[in-house]
C-alpha cells in the first residue's frame, strides 16, 4: 500500500467505517466532546470469533478508527503485527509490540512511557482473538499500568459481526472513564481491579447484544 502513512489511515478509516459501519454508543452523551481530553488507558473485549472468521484481527483498527483524531497508540501482540496485511494496515499508526512467548514486563514501561507524553493506549486485556466465551478474563497489566501512570482507565465493549454485505451487526459502547481504587500493588489488590472492569465491560457488551 503506497502513499505514506495519511493515505493508509484514510484507507483504513474508510474501510472500518463505510464497510463495517459500527454504530458508536455512549454510555454518557457528554463524554462524547470531551474524549480523550487527558492521557488514558482504554480496555476492550475483543468479538467472539473462531479461527475460520474471515476479519479476525478487525477489533484493533476498528477501534483505532474510533479514536482517530486522538492522541492513541496500540498495544498488539508482536506475532500479529508482523502478519503482512496487519503491518500494512498498521503502518503509521503508533503501535508498542508486546511478545506474547516471553514473560516480559517492557510492554508496560514502553506503554507508560507514552501514556506520560500524553498519548492514550489501546489494549485488549483478554490476549486472545480466539476463545470460548463472550467475555474471556483479563490479564492484570492493564491495571498495573493504569495504577502506575496513575491514569484513568476507560472501558469499551464490542459486540456483533463484521459483515461486507447484509444488515450491519457491530456495536461498540463507551463507557465512563474511571479511576482505580487507592490501595498497595499487591496482587490481590491488581485482580480485584481486573474483575471489576472486566464486569463494568461484561454488562456494557450484554446491554448491546
């Protein structure tokens, strides 16, 4: 794909949003102009798939597009982002790689290092495209970042399919920003957060089934 970085965002925009047509939800009406108006950690599910769903890495440039005109970067797994069509697609679009077959906590300070210059960070704390259920459980590393750059974390569900042709199915919900309970870094504390805001994003997704 030619023609630099502001050429392949417009493709992208254009595919996400005149292609998928995801209709965009707020849970509060006046957040809408004021997204984004500081550093923030935002967390999303990913949509239930299986390995034969033609569009199964969709979920992170579709939100990307939701974000466009922000200060945002993505966190995305390493072995996804050097798939060619991914890195196409991605290519001038801040992304931090993360090696998912290493115990390695660089992603979080690279992420923190960005959410400190003013740029949110887009994560899928579930680590997986393909699962089971609605909603798989979350890893705990969105929380400790959140908790050490103390920022506030936003949450944002998605639901539905993406669909070329047919009735457009793909919803995607913008919570309420929210800050995280004060307490130590233990890891109790750290799961406890996770399970909270894995259900604040579990009632949002079944609010728009």
């Amino acid at each position: 794909m030619s023609g630099g970085p502001g050429l392949r965002i417009k493709i992208v925009k254009g595919v996400c949003e005149g292609i998928f047509k995801p209709e965009i939800i707020f849970e509060d009406s006046t957040f809408q102009g004021r997204l984004l108006n500081e550093p923030m950690v935002i967390i999303c599910n990913h949509t239930k798939r299986s390995k034969q769903h033609k569009f199964v890495l969709a979920d992170g440039p579709t939100l990307r597009c939701v974000f466009m005109n922000k200060n945002v970067c993505s966190l995305m797994a390493k072995d996804i982002l050097e798939k060619p069509v991914i890195r196409t697609v991605m290519k001038g679009l801040d992304c931090i790689p993360v090696d998912r077959s290493v115990a390695s906590t660089q992603w979080i300070r690279d992420c923190k290092s960005e959410l400190d210059s003013g740029l949110s960070v887009i994560i899928f704390p579930e680590g997986t495209t393909i699962k089971e259920n609605a909603i798989d459980e979350f890893k705990p590393g969105f929380a400790l970042l959140a908790k050490m750059a103390g920022v506030k974390v936003l949450p944002v569900a998605i639901n539905g399919k993406y669909k070329i042709f047919g009735k457009k199915e793909l919803k995607i919900k913008i919570g309420i920003p929210q800050e995280l309970s004060h307490s130590t870094y233990s890891r109790d504390y750290l799961q406890n957060e996770t399970d909270r805001f894995r259900n604040i994003i579990k009632e949002m997704y079944n609010e728009i089934i």
